[in-house]
C-alpha cells in the first residue's frame, strides 16, 4: 500500500522509467550504457516506492500510552520551554527520518485537535537544534483524556519540501490513525507534560503507531505508593 500523497508521483516515475528501458533498446547500441542507464531507472522507480510506503498499522488505542508518530530514531530528549502553544516547560522527544524511513506521519494518541497551524520557514538539516523553529513545520495539539494536552511538529528537512497535514481543530481522532506525510527526509517533535514517564532511550529505533514513547502516571497511586 503507498500512501496517497505519493501516487501522482509513483505513476509519473513509472511511466518515465519504462519508456527510458524501452527506448535504451532501441537507440543505445553499448551493452554496458544501456544496462547502467535501465539499472539506474529502475533503482530510481525501487527508492520512490520504498519512500511512499504506507504499511497498515493497527494501534490499540490505549488513553495511558503515547505512541511513535512516525518511524525513525530517537534524536532528543530533554525539558524545553514550548513557546509556541504552551508558555511552559515540557518534555521533547524528537524522532529524525531517514529517507529509507515510512514518511507518514501517525496521530500519537487519541482524542480532540485543539490546535493546528502551518508555519513556512526554511530547510536547515533535521537534527539542527534550531530546525524545531526555523524550519517548514506544522504545530498540531491534541486534549486527551489523561494526559491532557499533548503536542506534535511536524518539521521539514533540508530535502523535504512539502508537509501535509490533516489535523483540523475541532475533529476527534484515533490513535495509529494517518495525520500527514512529509516528503523526502524530516523530524517530528513531541512535546509532553513533564511527568508523564518516558519509555524510550536516545538513539533508540521507533515504528509509528506501535512503539511507546511515553505512559500516564497516575500522581495518586504514586503518591499511595510512598
């Protein structure tokens, strides 16, 4: 299954790659010319279908765990002032995407979109410290349940030039759910409440929609419990 942000783009490189095969045929007498030209068309065709891959998840929906927005590495963790929504200290855990990585973007947890807006900006690498602010990204924040309000950007890399988004504000939405795709190499950011526990490590491998990145701690039973 692709993802549909990737179709128009998946047909279009199909149609190229097959008529390059088919006319090196016929107009490239070097054997070892026409073979590199076809083999190189195809491992074009090969890393455009890999890149807008859109596996089939099923989250459980659990209200107690936050899950991976996307698939990649665990680049950050560390108590940041969100300034952009919150005016407060939170937790950020940011997760870089290769672009050998599934680009889409999964909805962490369920519950109600409170906030969601676009902010153009420029390209600078995804693991730059200054990428969460300077770069394309979009701010998306949802209520939840137990957490309360958690919030994901999504940021353009220095080869990503186009976000989508479908969070609208107001919609309730399910966790593992689509939320977005962002093209050719990014980051998504989280950010949580500062005692909500972190069940991830740093340079730690995640898969969107099924690896916990952080659960509910319930202050009373804490709090019972000493």
């Amino acid at each position: 299954m692709f993802h549909k942000e990737g179709q128009t783009i998946i047909l279009t490189t199909f149609i190229i790659v097959v008529g390059i095969v088919l006319l090196s045929e016929f107009y490239i007498v070097n054997d070892w010319l026409r073979w590199g030209l076809q083999a190189t068309s195809v491992l074009v065709l090969i890393i455009i279908l890999q890149f807008f891959r859109n596996p089939k998840r099923s989250a459980n929906n659990l209200f107690d765990e936050i899950l991976a927005p996307v698939d990649g590495k665990v680049v950050v963790i560390e108590e940041v002032l969100e300034t952009e929504y919150f005016n407060d200290k939170r937790l950020q855990v940011s997760i870089f995407m290769s672009p050998f990585n599934v680009h889409v973007t999964r909805y962490p947890i369920s519950g109600t979109i409170k906030y969601s807006k676009y902010h153009p900006g420029k390209y600078l690498v995804a693991w730059h410290p200054k990428s969460s602010t300077d770069n394309e990204r979009t701010t998306v924040v949802i209520n939840t349940p137990k957490f309360g309000k958690i919030l994901y950007r999504q940021i353009a890399g220095a080869m990503a030039r186009r976000i989508v988004n479908y969070a609208e504000e107001g919609e309730s939405v399910q966790q593992g759910d689509d939320s977005g795709f962002i093209k050719f190499g990014s980051r998504v950011d989280l950010l949580l409440p500062l005692d909500c526990g972190i069940a991830v490590k740093l340079n730690q491998k995640v898969v969107g929609a099924k690896t916990c990145i952080a659960t509910y701690v319930d202050k009373h039973e804490e709090r019972d419990f000493t």
